[in-house]
C-alpha cells in the first residue's frame, strides 16, 4: 500500500471509531471514554497486520462488532470495550488474559475469555462434536451473559460481511446461524438482530427464495407506504382528539417469516395477507402505559373491526423475553387483515433493545429481572446430564425458540411455558417433587391424560401420591429439557434398582441349576442372550422376560462343554463380526417414528449408513419417503437448519424394554369378591399397568374386559395363568 492509501486507510477506521461514540445508545461517562479509547488503541496494535478475506483493515470488523453492541443492542462501556478486543487473545501471541485483566480490569478480562473459548472451538468437525461446541458455548454464560450478547454481535457482522467467502462455507456458517444464533437472539430479545440472522442465512441457503421473496416487497413498497398512510388518515383525527403524543410506522415481515408462512401454509407470495404490521408507537410516564394502551386499542377497534381470536395482550402478562405490547389484527382498509402493534416508547427500546433497555428502564419497574431468570432457567437445561449433544441441542433449540403460554396454578399464579407442554412439564417447572409425585391432573377442573396439550389461561391442578413414579412413556408426554432431564434419572434409578432385584432372582434360580453367579457365568449368560451388559441381563430376568426355561436351556447349552469347546475353535474373525453386529441387530430390533412410535416404511440414508442401535433422526424426502440418518450424519445440521418442518424423530427401540397393550378376555361364574380379586391381582402384578376394565354380570354368569400394558409375552402368559387360577374363572383368554 502507499503512504496515501494508508493515510486515507487511517482516516477511516479513526471515523469509524468516532461514529462508535456518537451512536452509543448508554451515555458514556469521562471514564466510559477513556476505557473504550484504550481498548481501541490495544485492537489497532494487536490486528495492525491483518486483513479480512474481502482485503480492508481487520480492524474494521471489532470496531463494527462493538457498534453493534453500542447502537443495536445498547450495552456499556464495558461491553464496547470487550466487543473491541473480542479477537485480540485469539489472533496475538503478544496479548494474554493476565494483560487484558491488568490494563482493563477483572471483567473486561473474563468476557474476553469467554469469547476466546468460544473461538478455539474446532470450527470444521462432525455435527456431534459440532453440537458439543454449542453445549461448551453456551456454558460460558456461568461466566457473563455478556459473551454470549458479544457471540451474536460478531456473528452478525460476519453474516453481513460473507460476500468474499467461499460458498461452502457460505452455506455452512448460515446453517449454524439458522441452527442456533438465530433461537439465541430471540430468546435474549433481540428480535432487530434475530430478524436479519435470519434473513441473512435464508440468502446464503437459498438465495434464489431470498432474492425471489426481496424482488416481491421491493416491488410492493409503494403500495405498502400509500395503505399505511391511508390507514393512518383514518385513526389519526381521533387519536389527536384525545391529545395522544404518538407516531405511525409500518414494518414489513421478514422475508425469513413471508418464506415460512408460504412453506407452513402452502400458499403463494401474493396469498400471504400479513406481509407488513402497523406499529402505533405513544409518549407516556410508566403509570399511565396500560391504560394509554387500551385507550388507542378501543380507538383503532371503533374504525376497524378486530379479530377477536387474534388479540394478544403481552402488557398485562409480558413474555419472559420482557417483550410488552398489545397486538391486533382489524380489517382494514381495502377490507384486508393488518396487525396493529402498541407499544409506548419504552416497551419499543425493550422490543429492539432486549435486555439493555431493561437496565436503562430497571427503576422504573420493580419487577424481577427477566434476565437474572432467564439464565437460571438456561443453567438448568445446561446441568442436565444428556449424555448426546445433539439431543441436548435440539432439547435447548426447542426450549429457546417457543413460543409462550401462560397458564395458572390452582392458587391463581400465573406460571409461563412453552407452546405444547403438558401438565407434565407444568408439574416439573413447580419442584421436581411435585413431578416425580404425579399421579394425573386437572386442567380447568377436568381431569386430563398427562399428554394433555396445554392451552394459554388454563387452569392446572397437579394430583400427587407417595406411590406414583416416572415410567418410560413420561417422555413421550414431557417437553422441557428440565422435565426431560428428571425423568431420564428418576428412570435410569428404577432400572438400576429392578437389576439388583433381578440379579437376587438370578442367583437363587441357578443355585438350584447348579451354577453358581460369578464374573464367567454372568459373562456367558451375557454371550447367550445376545445382551450388551450384566445390568441388561439383570433387568431382563427383574421383568420376567429371561425365565426359568430360559435359564434351563443356557444350563443344558454350559453343560454340554465339548461342544463349546469346538465352536470356539472354528470361530473366526469375520464371524466374530457378525455376532457383534447381531447382538446390536437382536437387542435394537425395531426402527419407530415420532411420540406415537409408530412403525412405517423407510429406507437408510446411503451418505451415513446408519445401524440398528445408531441414534437416528427420519427426514421426509420428496420423491422417496422417510431417510434414515444418523444423528452425527455430516448432512444432519444443514437439514435440521433448513428443513426443520420436514424431521421425525426416530429411534431403534429394544422391543424387550417397551410397553405392549392387550386386550384379556374373562368369564365365569359370578360371586362375591370376584372383581377385587382380579383387580388386585393386576394390580399386585410387578410391572403391568391397566389401561381399561369393564365388568358385568348377566343371570350369575360373569364376563369380563380388560386392557393391560405388557413388556413382553412372558409377562403376558404368566398373568393369564394367575388369572385363570382364580375362584371362578372359567376361561381367560387373549383376544
């Protein structure tokens, strides 16, 4: 470069840094500037010889990073000067975190660190390892909140900034933004930066629907401006009546969001009828914002007519973002749907600002810091001992991306979950006691399956016993990562307590084959039964399902020793192969599909060849049916970012381990005491639930109907024989 261009170079990144003080949205004290003006200083040193892919000074990206922060986001001085060094320890050997905590200070220095972390993750790996970058990442947060604020800041600006990549990594970067930067921002309120992460990944994944979508509104601003106004002309006379301070603005949908709506709805771009909102924006002190509000609702709904099903009131219970605003949908002019949004200004700034508005605004409330919440509730998704990353991540996508309900407890608190929970999850989120304990529930005084989905202003009463216990289909009906994670341990404790009772069980009955249960005859009943573990094999014989002719068949197999003798001679290698692969193939024998576990037709994805046994996930194709991929497939975070709508959950499931309902059939001779004794035989019966039971009784002849939850047809055969040893049952049958 020449001495001009360096010049003229200079007196630019000295405008930019200038421009960073002037849209600073905190006011920044003497010390504020002087503590950003040497974070400045030690950023120009430490990247002075480094260029960005697109040829500028690399500077110019932590000095953009940290506008981002200052401007759209409205952090402190602080977090300016932490944003301006955000690479520094990264890309100099020359500065440590010793040298940022002794020039700036212990907390400059940790979030320095933490975004340091953050950046010496692996940045080309598989996806599960990739999904435990995610896990450590989001771990940082038990340092600073703040790192995770500064993330988004510099994954946005290098979203803006991609045009010079290549365009696999193109791709690539915009489907980890899709998968996880996106849900991050919206869960912290960011929704200015959620909004154009996402549009910015949906143009790098699928320019031409970006670029076909953005041809569309550019080319219906006009239009859009001339109805704003024509709207506004109607309102305008009666809000100035009332000597409202207020302005008007229309905001178009993302192109993110028209793109989903086209998808979800199956319908064209023209068909989309919400493709902008109206936003009434109005002056007012904090004690008079409520009812200001209702004041404009009732003057936009005496000119348009509003859809009363489509009325969201987020002042009276704000979401757990702190997002505050009434939103309406009138007919408007030209008799089209438009949403109305209201907002006072500080309910703005908090909408575009997140949690920076919050701090500006905190004396202003003295409610609970949403943030402070927020982050309990992050740190205990974060404990929760998913041993796969992948499911963690998807469990804490879902968690991040809901949307609200708002339901109430039985004293009238008002509880926030997400959008599909159950009174499972409600249960959960009240104590883990609480849910351990559930025994069923009520919503709205009725009572409800525990896969009752949950519905905002529902009332939810949670029935408990000593006796109650979580059993494996609670998964099915929990949705929270905390409900989740509770279970899974309560689950693996009961499996580890039905192993030491069945290894008891398994000692008694080979004492009396002659076999005495040690390290080698628990290894060989291991090879016999095609089982990965002694706790397998324990669990089995505690349900019933490895039985005394099991057992009698592995001692007449052990005694004959000769001819073990012989078959481990002959035994190759390549056939040892196939034992493990059957072992695996004869444990996990069964690929299902969704909550139902439904079994459907499906073929295996040929880029990861999945194996029974693999975690697995199905993805509906267009031309052929459900593929199977593996969870850590390299092609499985492109298709969870871009198809979500199109993934199944899938697992291979031990048909030993899962619940099977039948339908009993009884009749006999009816007489006092016959029902109580059926029923407590069920009931007495370890691990059989009842599911239905009918009985009558026609002229002294009984006949009776039950339906019942089985692991196995061993379990099954020995209830039948009990049922048919009772005083006046004639027949038992199995229909």
């Amino acid at each position: 470069m020449t001495d001009v261009e360096i010049e003229k170079e200079n007196a630019e990144i000295a405008k930019a840094y200038k421009e960073l003080l002037r849209v600073s949205y905190q006011t920044l004290t003497k010390d504020d500037k002087k503590l950003i003006r040497q974070a400045f200083e030690v950023a120009v040193d430490a990247h002075k010889e480094q260029r960005r892919k697109s040829g500028e000074a690399y500077i110019f990206h932590p000095i953009a990073v940290a506008k981002i922060v200052a401007q759209e986001i409205g952090l402190d001085a602080t977090s300016i000067a932490a944003a301006l060094l955000h690479d520094v320890v990264e890309d100099n050997p020359d500065y440590t975190i010793a040298d940022m905590e002794q020039l700036f200070g212990e907390t400059v220095a940790r979030i320095v660190d933490g975004l340091t972390k953050i950046s010496s993750l692996k940045k080309d790996m598989d996806v599960s390892l990739q999904a435990e970058n995610f896990r450590k990442m989001l771990l940082t947060l038990n340092d600073d909140v703040r790192v995770i604020i500064i993330k988004i800041a510099d994954r946005l600006h290098n979203m803006q900034t991609m045009d010079s990549m290549r365009p696999d990594k193109q791709v690539k970067i915009a489907s980890e933004t899709l998968y996880i930067y996106a849900p991050l921002a919206h869960r912290i309120g960011l929704y200015n930066i959620k909004t154009e992460l996402e549009d910015l990944g949906l143009k790098y994944t699928q320019p031409n629907v970006y670029n076909d979508i953005l041809g569309k509104m550019e080319d219906s601003k006009e239009e859009q401006d001339a109805y704003i106004k024509s709207f506004s002309k109607v309102i305008e006379t009666s809000l100035n009546k009332e000597g409202l301070n207020y302005e008007i603005k229309g905001r178009p949908k993302s192109i993110f969001s028209i793109r989903r709506k086209i998808v979800k709805q199956g319908v064209s771009f023209d068909e989309v009828y919400d493709k902008f909102a109206v936003r009434i924006i109005y002056k007012s002190d904090f004690k008079n914002e409520k009812f200001l509000a209702w004041k404009i609702y009732s003057i936009v709904t005496d000119h348009f007519t509003p859809n009363p099903t489509r009325l969201r009131d987020w002042i009276s219970s704000p979401k757990s973002t702190g997002y505050e605003a009434l939103h309406i949908t009138v007919v408007g002019p030209k008799k089209r749907w438009v949403e109305v949004q209201i907002r006072s200004e500080r309910m703005n700034e908090i909408a575009e600002k997140g949690y920076a508005a919050h701090y500006k605004y905190k004396n202003a409330t003295d409610k609970e810091d949403n943030l402070d919440l927020w982050i309990n509730k992050l740190q205990e998704a974060l404990e929760s001992n998913e041993a796969d990353a992948v499911d963690f991540v998807e469990q804490f996508k879902l968690n991040l991306y809901s949307k609200e309900i708002f339901v109430f407890s039985p004293k009238g608190d008002l509880k926030s979950l997400p959008k599909s929970a159950t009174p499972l999850d409600f249960a959960f989120s009240i104590h883990t006691e609480v849910g351990m304990k559930t025994r069923g529930a009520k919503v709205n005084g009725k009572l409800v399956p525990l896969s009752h989905e949950l519905q905002s202003g529902d009332r939810v009463e949670i029935l408990t016993s000593e006796n109650a216990k979580p059993n494996v289909n609670w998964l099915d009906y929990a949705t929270t990562a905390r409900a989740r994670s509770k279970i899974k341990s309560a689950l693996n404790a009961h499996t580890k307590e039905i192993s030491a009772e069945g290894k008891e069980i398994l000692r008694r009955k080979l004492k009396q084959l002659k076999i005495t249960l040690n390290e080698k005859s628990i290894n060989e009943l291991v090879n016999y039964f095609k089982l990965k573990t002694s706790l397998d094999l324990f669990y089995r014989v505690g349900i019933g399902s490895i039985d005394n002719t099991k057992l009698k068949a592995f001692a007449a197999s052990r005694s004959n020793a000769f001819m073990s003798y012989i078959k481990n001679r002959i035994r190759k290698p390549d056939v040892l192969k196939d034992i493990d692969k059957e072992e695996i193939t004869s444990k996990y024998d069964m690929l299902v599909f969704g909550k139902e576990e439904e079994r459907l037709n499906y073929t295996l994805a040929n880029c990861c060849n999945p194996i029974p046994g693999d975690k697995v996930f199905g993805f509906i194709t267009i031309n052929d049916g459900i593929k199977v991929h593996k969870k850590n497939c390299p092609n499985a975070v492109s298709l969870q970012s871009n198809y979500a709508y199109r993934i199944m959950q899938a697992k291979w499931i031990d048909s030993s381990q899962r619940t099977y309902t039948s339908h009993i059939k009884l009749s006999g001779i009816d007489n006092l005491g016959l029902v109580n004794d059926i029923t407590k035989l069920i009931s007495g019966n370890l691990h059989v639930n009842m599911k239905s039971i009918s009985f009558s009784s026609d002229d002294g002849i009984f006949n009776g109907d039950i339906v019942v939850e089985v692991k196995n047809q061993t379990m099954l055969k020995n209830l039948i024989n009990k049922l048919k040893k009772i005083n006046g049952i004639d027949k038992v049958s199995r229909v």
